[in-house]
C-alpha cells in the first residue's frame, strides 16, 4: 500500500534540510569567517610575539652595552690599547679574562688609534680568526651601526666552518690630554642573539628571522633568503629587526583540511540520514499497514478483529488502543443489540401475556367449575392435569410480564453481610432437601452496597436455585463476597455441580434458552436485567466437570449509577 502524503517522507525531508542546510551555509561561508579570524589570531599572535622577540633581543645588547661600557671606563685600558701585544698587568689581565669567559662571545679585542688589532683576550668560546688561526682579520670592509654610544660592528656571514660574529666597539679617550687612544670591543657570538629568536611556531608555519645590516639570518645563525611574506617587529638596533616569515598556504591549510572534512561529513550525514529513514519507512509501513487492515476490518462489522502487538513502542501503543477500542466497540454493539432486542421481546412478551392470561382465567374457571360436578374419577383426573397445565401457562406468563415491564430499582444501602443471612435463612431448606451444603462466607470487608435489596435478593435466589439443581447429592453451594474494584464489590455463587461447555455459558442468560426439561429459559435473563438496572452486571465463569461461578457486581455505596 502506498501512502501520497507519507509522515515518514515529510519527516525526511525535514530532517534532511534540518541537518544539510546548515552544513551548506557553514561551508559557504566559512572561507569568509577564517580568513577574518585567521587574520585577527594571526595578527594578534604575531604581533605579540615580535614584541617579545625584541624585549630579548634588547635585553641582551643591554647587557652587552653595560659590559663594554664598564671595561671602557676602567683608566689603565687606554694604555693598554696603545701598548704592544706583549705583557698585561694581573689585575688588568684577571679582570679581561673575566669578561671575556662569557658563553655568547668568543672573546675580547682591543685596537689601536689607527684601527690595528693590539690585543687579543680570548674567552671559553673562542675559535678561528683572530685566536687560533693565521687568517687575516679584518673589520675595515663590515658595515658600522651607531647605537646607544657603541658601534656594532658586522654581522659576518658563517663560512667555510667559521661561525658569524659580530663586534661591539667602543672608543678609548687618554685621561690626560681627551685624544682618541684606540678602542675595545666584545666578539660577540651571532648565534647567542639569533637563538632568542625561538623555534618556529604554529606547527612550523611561522619562521623567525634576524633582519642586520649584513643580510637575514635564521635561529641558527644561518643566512637564508625568505620567499614568503615576512612580517616585521620593532627595531632592536638601527638595521637590526626580528621579523616572522609566514607560509601562508601552511597557514591555511589546516583550514581547507577543515573544510573538506565538514564536505566528508555533509555527505556522510546525508548517506547515513537516507539510510536510517529508508530503513524506518520500511519499517513504519511494516508496523502501519496491520492497523490499516484492522480499521478496514472493523469498518467491515468485523469486531472480533485484533491486532497482534509486537513491542512497547508508539505504534505497539496504537495497537493496543486499538485492540482495546475494537474489544469496547464489540461490548458496546452486542449491549445494543441486547437491549433492543429484549426491548422488542419485552414489548411481544407484555402483548402475549395480556392477550392469553385473560382466556387462561376463563378456562380456569370454567374446568374448576366442571371438576366440582364431574363424578366420573378419570374425567376429575384429567380436569385436575387441565388446571395444573393452566397454573404453569399462568406463571409463564407472570414471567413474561415481569420481564417485559421490570419494576425501577429503589436504590439504597445494603449490607453485604445482612443480606448473605437473609438469603442463607431462606434457602437453606430447599438446599438441605436436595442434600447440598449451602456455605455463606463472612463478610470481611463489611461491604455496603448501593442497590435495591428485593430485586438483590431476587437474583439470588435464582442463582442459588440454578446452582442447587446443578449439583449432585452431596456437593455444595458457596457464597462469598469480594472486592472487585475501589466503588464496586460482587457477591460470587460457586457450585460443585458438572459445570458446561463454552457454547452454553455464552447463552446461558440469553431469553428462552435453557438447559432444564420444564424450564422457562427467563430466570437468567431476568437477573441480569435487574442486575443492569442497577448500574452492576451480571458473568458467568464455568470449566466442565469443576463446577460453575456466577457473580453478581453491584455498586458499593457513595457511588452513583
């Protein structure tokens, strides 16, 4: 069965716009939201990150500033510049080679008024040119940088297995007459100040550099020529900057893996959304189309349709409520039948009953009157059979009248337990006559019923009369009272008779039919009618060869019909 305006279908179609939509939109315009927020954190990274570039980088020519600042300042080194390379005083000497041990220089170098090399303090660090090697060295060609009262001299380029270097130079003046006697410089390690550079950040998308006068040179002290966009910080020195080169497709290439997996996930969300809904149409269609064929059926006059329930889901509740509404439809349409069928009988009944009791007076009157003047034995015989036959069709008719016009209930208060001795004192000798043990249970729940107690009684009657005539000599009758809900309570008949088969239980209350040779077929009938009266039902439970239950339900006081 296909279904146009299928649930499922519009569920789908939703979800799959609830769930695609916004990957779309996402995806379009998420080159547009990183690159503004690739370049705010970028640049808010970077800059922050040059800045602290320089304060190290400053920090250390600071230091190296006070360095030489305190040894030019000492009054013995003007002479010492001037002196030959031979020959140093031991103070002067400890405190150079003090100076001179320090990890980021190879060493200290004094020169002379016209530019010559005079001495040569060597440090810890010291190698090649001018310490141990006969290479020449010469500083006239390297670029001269001005700052803070000193000149940096260089930077030399690595080569050959030679390191870079730098100088840091200041003049000596003679404390006697102001000339210029020569000057002192720190041989600085190159790579001592491209090490504060770092290491390379954002997984090796950013490379710090060393911008001087000499070129650019990498954390290692190498030179290098950078082909991406660099991005400079502020200066150090004149002509000395730390700057970061940036890869621009490593910078967004993280992004674009980013975008490709939300694509991988847009059309696995798609794939898995088809999938998954295919499977519950299926599925849902399964489950629906046995609530279709059951509203068919019932549609049909087949209320004795049910639908088997398979789980605890929403659908297995819909059948449930189907089954249940299918059971009330049944109960509620055989009720109808029910009543209007006995309402038709009830009306023939009132009509047959008025229409052959006045004959019956007649003729009863007339065989009594020919009984008393007839001599004759066997005709008196017959005339006495006619006046018996006479009084049974009475009382048939009795019946017929009483089922077809029932009195009103008067509802009121009944005790249970009063009304279980009244019964026991008025039945127990026809059950002791038919050698059956009548058995009235107490009360324990001291049970009140809203009921009238005559036609109560009148039920019970019968059903105490079915039940002794169904039970063989020597087997008894019970009565008890039980609880069957909070505003109802039921008085139960139970027999140790042979019990009946299911076809006969179901019509065992219907009108004229019986099982007894002279039987009417209305008793029953006329307790459940007055039992209905009454707001209570009358149900018959039996297993053959166990014996027979019938129990009256009944109203408990404060309940209302």
């Amino acid at each position: 069965m296909r279904i146009r305006n299928s649930l499922v279908r519009k569920y789908f179609l939703v979800s799959l716009l609830g769930a695609v939509l916004p990957m779309v939109l996402v995806s379009a315009l998420y080159d547009r939201y990183a690159s503004a927020l690739l370049e705010q954190i970028t640049g808010e990274r970077l800059s922050a990150q040059l800045a602290s570039t320089a304060s190290r980088l400053n920090s250390f020519f600071d230091v190296r500033v006070y360095q030489i600042e305190t040894l030019s300042n000492h009054p013995a080194l003007p002479l010492l510049a001037q002196a030959p390379l031979t020959g140093l005083d031991a103070e002067i000497d400890a405190l150079l080679r003090i100076e001179a041990d320090v990890p980021d220089l190879y060493g200290i170098l004094m020169f002379g008024a016209s530019g010559q090399l005079s001495r040569i303090i060597a440090g810890q660090a010291a190698s090649g040119a001018p310490y141990w090697s006969d290479l020449a060295f010469d500083v006239a060609t390297l670029p001269v940088t001005p700052a803070s009262g000193v000149d940096v001299i260089g930077p030399v380029v690595p080569a050959d297995g030679a390191s870079g270097w730098f100088l840091m130079r200041q003049s000596l003046r003679n404390l006697n007459n102001g000339d210029h006697a020569g000057s002192i410089a720190l041989h600085v390690r190159l790579a001592s100040v491209t090490e504060l550079l770092g290491g390379a950040s954002l997984a090796g998308i950013l490379q710090p550099v060393l911008k001087t006068p000499a070129g650019i040179f990498n954390v290692v002290g190498q030179p290098v020529t950078p082909s991406r966009q660099m991005v400079a910080g502020p200066e150090v020195l004149p002509g000395w900057q730390p700057m970061l080169v940036v890869d621009p497709d490593q910078l967004i290439k993280p992004f674009k893996t980013a975008r490709h997996g939300l694509y991988f996930a847009s059309i696995t969300a798609l794939l898995v959304i088809i999938v998954l809904f295919a499977r519950l149409a299926k599925g849902l269609r399964r489950r629906v189309e046995p609530l279709t064929a059951g509203a068919e059926a019932v549609s049909t006059g087949d209320l004795n349709y049910r639908i088997r329930v398979l789980g605890d889901d929403e659908i297995s509740l819909v059948a449930t409520s189907f089954n249940s509404m299918a059971s009330k439809l049944q109960e509620m349409f055989e009720r109808t039948v029910r009543v209007e069928r006995l309402a038709v009988l009830g009306e023939f009944a009132t009509g047959v009953a008025h229409e052959i009791r006045n004959p019956l007076a007649t003729i009863k009157t007339t065989v009594q009157a020919l009984a008393r003047s007839e001599k004759n034995n066997e005709r008196l015989e017959l005339l006495e059979d006619v006046g018996r036959e006479i009084d049974r069709l009475n009382r048939v008719m009795s019946d017929l009248l009483e089922f077809g016009r029932p009195r009103p209930p008067d509802l009121q208060a009944v005790s249970a337990r009063a009304l279980l001795t009244r019964l026991y004192a008025l039945m127990n000798p026809s059950s002791l006559q038919a050698s059956i043990d009548l058995e009235v249970a107490e009360d324990q729940d001291h049970v009140t019923f809203h009921a009238d107690e005559d036609q109560v009684i009148q039920i019970l009657v019968n059903l105490i009369l079915n039940a002794v005539q169904a039970t063989p000599a020597g087997g008894s009758v019970r009565l008890q009272v039980a609880r069957t809900g909070p505003s109802e309570a039921a008085i139960e008949v139970r027999d140790t008779g042979t019990g009946v088969d299911e076809a006969v239980l179901a019509r065992m209350a219907d009108p004229f039919f019986t099982t007894k040779p002279k039987g009417s077929g209305l008793g029953l009938s006329i307790a459940r009618q007055l039992a209905e009266l009454q707001g209570g039902r009358l149900e018959f439970f039996s297993t053959l060869g166990e014996g027979t239950m019938v129990r009256l339900t009944l109203p408990t006081q404060g309940d209302t019909l």
